[in-house]
C-alpha cells in the first residue's frame, strides 16, 4: 500500500508537471478572417505558417470567412455578438465604414505604439496608405494587399492580327482600333473584356483621368462628401462601353468583380482583359496557351491632365476591440513580421499586389525581379505616375459596398438601353448619394 501511495503521488506530481509546462508551452492565438481564396488563399496560409514556425508565443490562425462583403458583415456581426476576431481583413471601400465604428477599432499606429513594436509608418508607400490614414495623418489599419488595375494583353492573338505583340494599346483609341483589327482578322472573336465595371471603368477611369468622383477629396474631407461621377468625361466612357458592347468589340463580365471576364480571356475569346494587378498570380496560371502582356489602363488623350495616377484596391487588417491584451502583443509582432522587405516581397511577387513598403520594392529589385518578370511593375508604375491629386488620392464614402452594387445596376439598364449614359450616370449620383446621406446621419 505504500508502495502504491508512492506511485499515485509520483503519478500526481508528474502530472501536474506536465500540465504546468502545457501551460506555460501554451501559445496565445491569434484569430484572423480574411477574404482570400484559391492561389492568394493558399499563400497566405503559407506565409501564417511560416510566422509561426517563426516564434514560440503566438499562433495566428486564418479563417476564409467569403468574399469581401461577407468578411466584413460577418466581423460587424460578431463584433456585436462578444465573438470577434482579433484581425479581420476589409476591403477599401470598406474603409468609411471601419473609421465610423471608432468604439470597435483599435487603431494600428496606437496598437504598435502600446505594443513598441518595430513600425516606421513612413516606410509605406504614400499612394498606399493615404488611403487608410486619419485627417492628421495616423495609420489605422495595416495595409496587407494593395493593387490597382492594370491591362493585360494576349501577344499570340497581337501578332495573329497583325499587331505588334510587345505594344499594348495606350489609349482609348487604341483599344478600339486594335478590337476592330483582331476581330477582322478572325484572331479572337471580342476585342476586351473588364472586371469591376464600378472599381476599374468608374472609380479609376475618373482617377485616370483627374476628374473627382465626388465633393471634399472624393470623401477624404469629411462625411458630408457627395458623390459627381456624372460628369462629361465618365458619361463619354459609358455611351462608349455600350456602344463597343453593341457592336461586340467589348464583351460585358458582370456585375460586382465581373466573374465571366476571366474565362473571357483564358479562353481567349477576348484579346484584352482589365483587373486588378493582383490578378497576375491567376492569369499567368490559367492562360497556358499564350503569352500574356502587360500594359497601363488606356485613356482619352483628349483629356487635359490624363493619365494621372490610378487609384488602390485590395484590402487592409482592422484590429478589433475587446479581444485579452495579450493578443494585442501578437498582433503587432504579428503585423511588423508582415510588413517586412522579405514577406511583402515575397508576397507582391508571388500575388502580384502592390508592395507596400519602398523596402520591399527596393528589395525586388536588388533581386532582379522585375527585369526577369516583365510587366510585374506596371501597376507601381502606374499608381506612382504623378503625386496624387485631390481627385485621383483615393475614395472614402460611407455605405459605399451598397453604392457600388448601385452603379452595376445603372450600367447593366444602361447595356440593355433602358438608360443613356447620362440617365444612368445620374441615377448612380442621385441613389449613392442617398445612401452616403444615410450612413452620415446615422453616424455623425
């Protein structure tokens, strides 16, 4: 019996041993909601584990929560709920929202500042993070995948019609001429495709060529901002949409991201194809049968003061309130892991986002990485151009995820010619600003 006593208070002993250092090997985790699939979701898994693997006090854990919309909604409900994650990824417009909801944000340069974290928000490129600064210039979330949308080309079907395949179009003109010519010539059956009809032919198209999308800097100045897409130059570019849509040199992808547009130009139906710089990973993926080209987004050379600069897309990390203080410490090392040369390089190479540091940029290039990959700067080139102007630094518009919803549905009444251009330019003026309208008085 003693023997026996001996061993229990052994045993005893040893287990608690054991979960003392279970509890002391525990990891503080980290929740992450991102909108990231396929490829880009498969990277970032990578790039969380090999964080990870980096340290021994926190573990990030990523959740594919949908597509942006979903993301977001999904955080704002949980939030409410008590069950919010630490770190959830919105996309831009997305950003009105975010800044409103002050008492559910816990801002990044305060975070990094509690944290002492190693963070030098000057090191971010300004075409960036301008879009995610306060009025006095603080950084409220961490820009993570930045793009902006450029042209890609298929070179096969250039030099099958007879084009220079190493020339991408420049102009509007160009685009035109060069459809008609490739659908003369039985190269390809369309001449362009485009996805995001409101992010890429309206919010960048108006950037492109410096003309406002809306009062006080595009929304940057203050709640009551309005939105003034119907000018003559936006209205111009829609009657031509329609038109080269009527004539089938322009092939319409739909609504929201535009998910018919890609299979458009993998499958070569349509030489010309315009989204995001981020879409590099998925294009040089699918398109196997053909070289692909890279150009800037075409503009009217009859506009004074085009092309400007091209405006952000993609998406940045909110910190959420309400979460133990420990996993405030992990998100900032967490973070400063991810805004260093070698991740953000690593990242912007493989995806084809922007790189959000000048580190990361210098660093592709002391590697090389662009002169062996041709075309994979044009979009830092491209939103880098000019200084930005209070039309082209960016868009900042409450309830702005229903108002791009709004502007699909005025260009598809606009396709089917149940409105002119200017018809339908107006109603997405007069309906979006009644949505801003309401998000001001609900918020102010």
């Amino acid at each position: 019996m003693t023997h026996l006593n001996t061993w229990l208070r052994a045993a005893a002993m040893t287990g608690a041993l054991a979960a003392s250092v279970g509890v002391a090997e525990a990891k503080t985790q980290i929740t992450w909601w991102h909108a990231m699939e396929g490829e880009l979701g498969g990277k970032l898994e990578e790039i969380v584990k090999k964080y990870n693997a980096s340290q021994d006090q926190y573990e990030v854990i990523p959740t594919y929560k949908g597509t942006y919309p979903e993301t977001m909604t999904a955080a704002i409900a949980a939030f409410r709920a008590g069950q919010q994650p630490d770190i959830v990824q919105v996309f831009e417009v997305g950003t009105g929202t975010m800044m409103a909801a002050k008492g559910a944000i816990y801002p990044v340069y305060q975070l990094m500042q509690d944290a002492g974290a190693n963070f030098d928000p000057k090191g971010f490129l300004s075409a960036v993070v301008g879009y995610y600064t306060d009025a006095d210039g603080n950084m409220l979330s961490m820009p993570f995948n930045s793009s902006t949308p450029i042209l890609y080309y298929n070179k096969d079907v250039f030099k099958k019609a007879g084009l220079d395949p190493e020339q991408p179009p420049k102009t509007w003109g160009d685009v035109e001429a060069f459809s008609k010519t490739i659908m003369d010539s039985g190269a390809a059956k369309c001449g362009f495709t485009t996805g995001w009809i409101s992010w890429v032919q309206l919010e960048n198209f108006s950037a492109w060529h410096n003309q406002p999308i809306g009062t006080e800097q595009n929304g940057i100045g203050g709640m009551d901002a309005r939105l003034t897409v119907n000018g003559p130059v936006q209205v111009k570019h829609w009657e031509n949409l329609k038109k080269w849509q009527d004539s089938g040199l322009f092939q319409y992808g739909g609504p929201v991201g535009g998910p018919d547009a890609p299979p458009k130009f993998y499958s070569q139906t349509c030489a010309m194809y315009m989204n995001s710089s981020a879409s590099r990973a998925s294009v040089m993926n699918n398109a196997k049968d053909f070289k692909v080209g890279f150009g800037m987004l075409p503009y009217y050379d009859d506009v004074e003061g085009a092309p400007q600069n091209s405006i952000i897309g993609g998406a940045t990390l909110w910190v959420l309130q309400g979460k133990p203080k420990d996993d405030y410490k992990g998100v900032a090392d967490f973070f400063a892991f991810l805004s260093s040369p070698e991740i953000q390089a690593e990242w912007h190479q493989f995806s084809g986002y922007l790189p959000i540091t000048r580190a990361a940029y210098e660093l592709g290039q002391t590697q090389g990485y662009y002169e062996k990959n041709p075309g994979s700067d044009v979009g830092i080139k491209q939103i880098t151009l000019h200084e930005p102007t209070e039309n082209s630094k960016g868009l900042r518009f409450g309830n702005y995820v229903q108002v791009r919803d709004v502007i699909d549905q005025e260009f598809q009444a606009l396709l089917s010619g149940q409105k002119t251009a200017q018809q339908a330019l107006d109603s997405v003026v007069s309906r979006g600003n009644a949505l801003i309208e309401q998000f001001q008085q609900a918020n102010e």
